[in-house]
C-alpha cells in the first residue's frame, strides 16, 4: 500500500524550477535496496519530500517509527481560540527540535498550511480546555511551563527548564489565557532589545525549543 505523498518539495520546485530532493533510485529496480523502510514508488519516482538525506525514499512510517526512538522529553502545547496562523509553524519547529508531542488545546480545526506538511512526522494529541489538558499533563508527570512576557515571568536562558515538561504558547496578539496560565508551575519569557512589547509567536517558540535543546539534547 503507498502513501500520500508530500507536495512541499514539488510545489518548491514549480516556483523556482528548480527540483529538490533526489530522482530515481540509481540503477532501477534491480539495484533496489531490501530493506522494509523504502517505499518502492519512491525508489521508481523520485523523493521530493522536504526531509533530511537521511530518510530519503523511506517510508512516512518508517520515519515516524525512526523518530519515536529518539523523541526528546519536552512536549509543545498551544492554546487554540483563533485559527492563529502560527500553529502551524509551531508544529514544524516542533518537528526540528523533535518534541515528543503537541498538544492542541481548544478548537480541534487549525491551520496546517504552515506546518508544511510536518504534521505527518509529529504525535499531535487535542484537548478540548485548559482543565482538560493541565489534568493529562498532571496524570504524566509533566510540569506546564507557560512561556509569555508577563509578570513573574523568568528570562528563559536563566530560568529552571526542566528536563521533562510541557512549554505553553499562546496566542499570536493576546498571549496566553489566563486560565493557561493559572495552571502553569512557571513562566519564562524571552530577553527582547527593541520597542516592540512582544515577538512573532512561532519565532518565540523556535527560542525556546533551541533554548531546552541546548541543553538537553545529545547529537
């Protein structure tokens, strides 16, 4: 049975005209690994898929298994009350920095058009409101971790980021509820320079996701 495949890498290359990925497998089907992870209509099409070399022509369940293994131990979760465009980035940075879940909170419907496609690769679980989600998170042991600019808030490269936890974004423009935050153990929020009050919301999420990589992740 095939798979959907990703239209990220083919929509890419009608704009610039400019393929990305890989062709064909080389040498045709008689130089085909034998190996379960590759899917066989890749190995005669092509891998377009916007995906690392490393998972080239495999399978979209052979990857997902593959990152299962290595999942890091910090959750996303997102408040969900405006069809914020940013989820969807939020998702796929989730994706790069290999969180081992997000959490949706709210309305279940969001805009995937920013994860571009990253969705597939990542554990999404939905919550229908902030009790609903601080009593999964009270049930695995998870602290909430609210991240948002407001007071108490701790400068996130000098705060306690635990190991294990959930980091809460909010909404892009209002921040986080106050319902989210009451059932956070802590808020860190992210040193700013400039005039503006608060950043991009998806860029905030990238800072804070690199910001538990840096240390805690292994290569």
């Amino acid at each position: 049975m095939t798979e959907p495949r990703d239209d990220v890498g083919t929509a890419h290359a009608a704009e610039d005209q400019v393929p990305h990925g890989v062709g064909p497998w080389p040498g045709g089907p008689d130089a085909w690994p034998d190996d379960p992870r590759y899917d066989r209509d890749l190995l005669a099409e092509g891998d377009r898929r916007n995906v690392v070399d490393a998972y080239r022509y495999w399978t979209m369940a052979a990857i997902v298994a593959d990152l299962d293994v290595r999942r890091h131990t910090f959750h996303v979760a997102i408040e969900n009350w405006q069809h914020d465009f940013n989820i969807g980035s939020i998702v796929r940075t989730a994706n790069a920095f290999l969180a081992a879940e997000v959490h949706i909170i709210g309305r279940r419907r969001w805009n995937r058009r920013g994860a571009m496609v990253t969705d597939r690769y990542q554990h999404v679980r939905h919550h229908d409101d902030i009790a609903a989600f601080a009593a999964w998170a009270a049930d695995a042991g998870l602290p909430i971790i609210a991240v948002d600019n407001v007071d108490g808030s701790l400068p996130v490269d000098r705060a306690d980021l635990p190991r294990e936890c959930v980091l809460l974004f909010g909404q892009e423009g209002p921040g986080l509820s106050p319902e989210a935050l009451a059932a956070a153990s802590g808020a860190v929020e992210i040193t700013q320079y400039g005039s503006t009050r608060s950043m991009n919301a998806g860029a905030a999420a990238a800072v804070v996701m690199y910001e538990w990589c840096r240390r805690y992740a292994t290569a």
